[in-house]
C-alpha cells in the first residue's frame, strides 16, 4: 500500500512540474470514486445476499 501511495504521489508531483498537474489530480480522483463506489456496491450486495 506504501509503494503504491508513494507512485501516485511521485506521479502527481511529476506531472505538476511539467504542467499536467490538474490533470493528474482529476485522475487519481476519478480512480478514488471508483474505489470507493466499488466498496459500496460491494458492502450493499452483501448486505442484500444476506437478507434475501
């Protein structure tokens, strides 16, 4: 999780010195959405599976 962590951030800061910075933002946002609604999903379908 750390090695990963620390390849978004240097990603991000790479980006940000060439100009790119906001884009590389919106990226790792997007990829954080998904992240998070996947866990939602996936915690509602249990939910659901268990009282059905």
């Amino acid at each position: 999780m750390l090695v990963l962590l620390s390849a978004v951030v240097v990603a991000v800061a790479g980006a940000s010195f060439t100009g790119h910075g906001s884009a590389a933002l919106a990226v790792v946002a997007a990829a954080l959405l998904t992240v998070a609604v996947e866990e939602l999903m996936r915690t509602v379908m249990r939910y659901w599976l268990r009282t059905v």
